[in-house]
C-alpha cells in the first residue's frame, strides 16, 4: 500500500516538473521574441538561445520520467507482487 503511494505521489511530482517545464519554455520563448533584433537575422547574428536551457532541461526531465515510469524493479527469486499471486484452485 505503501509502495503505490510513494508511486503515486512520485507521478504527482513529474507531472509538475512537466508543467513548469513547458510554461518555462513559453516564458524564454516569448522573452527571446520579444528582446531579439529584427535586423540581427539580416546581419546573420540571429541565434534562439532557448535552445540550449531547454535542451539541457529536456535530458534532465528525461531522467525523470524515466526514474518515475521506468522499468520495474525485479522482485528476488520467490517473491511475487500481489497482481502475480497465484489464485488458489477451487476443488470440484
């Protein structure tokens, strides 16, 4: 029980690091828009510098994910979790 609360909440957080990931994207992204030189990409000094914090965000979100939804642990030799627990047969 236990277990799917730590699950539970841990999807909670990465939901959250996705949001403010993509509200922060929009937030450079608009600030990058509005603060570049129209005449900077005629000179060719035209650069979307957002790319790179976001980029490096994006691994990091990644690692998340995959730490969150990734695959599942293994169980030890004879233990088995309570979906895999063998139904007893009924007797006829």
């Amino acid at each position: 029980m236990q277990q799917n609360w730590n699950n539970a909440k841990s999807r909670k957080v990465f939901r959250w690091h996705l949001l403010l990931f993509w509200v922060s994207a929009v937030i450079l992204w608009l600030i990058w828009w509005v603060r570049h030189d129209a005449n900077a990409k005629a000179e060719g000094k035209y650069f979307p510098w957002p790319v790179w914090p976001l980029l490096i965000w994006l691994m990091g979100l990644i690692i998340h994910f995959r730490a969150v939804y990734g695959k599942r642990k293994e169980l030890p030799r004879g233990y088995h979790s309570q979906s895999e627990k063998k139904q007893p047969k009924p007797n006829k």
